[in-house]
C-alpha cells in the first residue's frame, strides 16, 4: 500500500468514527432516541396510568359512588390503596388479579376528586 493510501485511509477509518459518535451523541439528547430499558419503562408508566384511569371509571361507574368518595376520603391516604383493593376497582375487565400498582395510582388519582 502506498503511504499516501494509508495515510488517508486511517483519516478515513478516523472520520467515520468521530461521525457516528456525534450522530449517537445528537440522536440520544436532541433526536428522541432511547435504550430498550427507557422505553420499557415509558411503556409501563403509561399502562399503568390507562389502568389507573379505568379504575377510577369503574369508581365513578357505581351508583353510590358519592357515599364511597367520601368514606375513601375519611381513609387515610396510606390506606386508600386497600379499600380500592378491597372492592375490587382496581382489576381490569377479564382480570382474576389486579396489576401491582393499580390500586395505588387510583388512590391518587381519586384522591384528587374528594372535596376537602
């Protein structure tokens, strides 16, 4: 090989390196790109909040949900998640069992409707 090939093809080698470091570089911070792991994690934030949103609908479906609304607020808010447990809001349609923290988002989430 003659030494001016070398020479560029080690600019060559070195350019496409430092290109793609930049491109990962913009593409993570600037351009929406993100780990499998992040994506997972977005993923189950966001059935959680689905879920937590058809608990409350199932709530609200009740006929006494007023008289239920306020006993949920004479509850401690640490004790909220049981009682929606207890009555069964938090599994979905076709659920023997209820996702883990269902219950706990629906707790807040109604926490917001009881009037103080």
């Amino acid at each position: 090989m003659k030494p001016e090939t070398a020479g560029k093809m080690k600019f060559g080698v070195l350019g496409l390196v430092c290109g793609a470091v930049v491109a990962m570089i913009i593409g993570f911070a600037w351009g929406g790109w993100t780990t499998s792991g992040t994506t997972k994690t977005m993923t189950e934030e966001a059935v959680l909040a689905s879920q937590a949103a058809i608990c409350v609908a199932q709530f609200m479906k009740q006929p006494n949900h007023e008289e239920k609304l306020k006993e949920l607020g004479e509850i401690d808010s640490w004790n909220r998640a049981e009682f929606i447990e207890k009555e069964g809001w938090d599994k979905m349609p076709g659920q023997k069992k209820a996702d883990d923290g269902v219950s706990q988002a629906c707790a807040e989430e109604l926490g917001l409707l009881i009037k103080k």
